[in-house]
C-alpha cells in the first residue's frame, strides 16, 4: 500500500537506506533489477516461440491438406476427361 503511495520503490526512505547505502549495494540493486527484466523477457519470447511453433506446424497442416486436395482435384479432372474421350 506504502509502495503505491509513493508510486516508485526508490522514493522510499527505507529502501533508499538499504539499497542505496553504497555503490557496490546500488550496482547489486540494479544488477538484481535487470535479472528480474531478464527473466521476464526470456519467458515471453519462450511463450511467444511456442505459440510460433504451434502456428508452423498448423501452416504445415494446413498445406499437406491443400496437397492432397489439389491432387484430388487434378485426378477428378483427369478421370472426366477420360471418360468425356471414351463418350467420343
């Protein structure tokens, strides 16, 4: 609730002295700060990258189901022209 308040974690007396005491605390702070953003980041691009696969493999669904069609297609057709040359 404090936190909201204040709308930003490094405004806070408390965490300003605990923190921010020395450089070498502030550069672990940062340090810390990017491996959250890090983490984060990695678990998005890992989501986005199985929805990515997900979407490959239905593309590729999708284009053997149009294979077999348009083969069908093309033997339906070759079978009516047969039969229209045996009518002649």
């Amino acid at each position: 609730m404090f936190a909201q308040k204040l709308l930003d974690c490094t405004k806070c007396e408390v965490f300003q002295k605990s923190c921010w005491r020395d450089p070498i605390t502030m550069t672990g702070e940062n340090f810390n700060n990017v491996m959250v953003l890090l983490e984060r980041k990695a678990k998005e691009l890992t989501s986005l990258n199985d929805l990515f696969q997900r979407h490959l493999e239905e593309k590729r669904e999708l284009e053997e189901a149009y294979q077999r069609l348009a083969e069908s297609i093309r033997s339906l057709a070759g079978m009516i022209e047969a039969s229209r040359q045996e009518k002649e």
